[in-house]
C-alpha cells in the first residue's frame, strides 16, 4: 500500500510541474503595431533654407590668407535639424535644390522631393523625382541618387533615364554613378535602344 501512495504523489507531481510549465510559456507581450518607436523631434527648424559649400584652391595653414570658390549650394523651403542624435541628420522634406559648380564655374542642377543630409559623412539622400540637369543640357532622371560631397561623385542603384542632347541618344537603364559634370559615367545596366554617333574617316 505504501508503495502504490508513493507512485501516485510521484505521477500527481510530473502532472503539476508540467502544468506550470505549459502555463508559464503564455505570451503576455503587448505589440503596438510593429513595435513602438521612441519619438525623435528635431531640435530645430528652418524656413527658407540656404547652405553654401566653399572650398580654398590650396591647403590653408593657421592665419593662412587665400580666396574659396563656390563648390555648391543647396537650397529648400523647410529644413528640420536632427543633428543633436547620436547619428546626425537633416531632412528637407518639402523638396530641395542643389546647384554643383565645376572648376569653370558652369552649374548643374538636382532638385527632388525629399532629402537627408548626413554631416558627418558629407553624403546626401535625394528622393522622389529626381532630376539633374547639367549646364551643357545633359538630364538624369531617377527615383533616388546619392552625391557624396567629398568626392564630388553621384551614384544610384535605381532605373534612370540619362538624356544627352549634344549625341541625340537617351538610355534607359538600372544603377549608374558620375562625377560632378558627366566627364565619366558609368551606367552598371542598361537596355532599350540608343543611337551612337561614329567618325567615319576616308
């Protein structure tokens, strides 16, 4: 009789403790749609915002006296500062526009629907229609392009449209990075037609 009781409390015990353990895997996690974000607001905003990029011909020492060139200037209707965050933005989210000067001066023109500027990696994000315009009439048209300010180079990996008026060719195609005035340009695909003019000697 005693051995039977011991069996039974022993059976009586495996069922409780896998009962708690059955219940204790419950989730009780409350989601608040794909998780609550912390919110972030900026520590400033501007209208009517102007930046100017300027730059001296020569490295300058300390009391070193030279004159700076105009290398670009972005302009936008509103600007909000986020720059006091661990990673430091600023976002234009009514549009912008970027004048880019060459070393003749010439100007070519990126506006978009949007942007983000990182400071720290002197790198834009221009998003949503956007289209730049050399002075010579050249137009890159594509979703989203990247213009690294410390290399004076564009890049994007979406489709774009590049018009050259001068060849009388447009190409169609995905991903492309340039310099600043198109002397190099490299397009990774491309498709469609496109007209090439050829030299023909006699």
């Amino acid at each position: 009789m005693v051995i039977t009781i011991g069996y039974n409390l022993k059976s009586i015990a495996r069922a409780i403790f896998g009962a708690m353990l059955f219940f204790s895997c419950t989730d009780n996690y409350k989601r608040v749609g794909d998780e609550a974000l912390p919110l972030v607001f900026p520590q400033g905003v501007a209208e009517n915002f102007t930046l100017t990029y300027t730059e001296s011909r020569r490295s300058l020492e300390n009391e070193d006296i030279d004159t700076t060139s105009v290398i670009s200037v972005l302009r936008a209707p509103v600007t909000e500062n986020f720059e006091n965050l661990e990673f430091p933005y600023r976002t234009f989210p009514e549009g912008l526009v970027v004048d880019i000067y060459d070393e003749r001066n010439n100007k070519s023109v990126i506006r978009a629907d949007y942007g983000i500027r990182y400071p720290t990696t002197n790198l834009i994000d221009l998003q949503g229609n956007v289209i730049l315009e050399t002075h010579d009439g050249k137009m890159l048209e594509t979703p989203q392009l990247y213009y690294d300010h410390t290399i004076k180079w564009a890049f994007t990996q979406n489709k774009f449209k590049y018009t050259n008026p001068e060849e009388g060719t447009i190409m169609d195609g995905e991903g492309m990075d340039f310099n600043k005035d198109f002397s190099f340009l490299n397009a990774h695909k491309t498709y469609g037609l496109m007209a090439i003019k050829e030299d023909i000697n006699d």
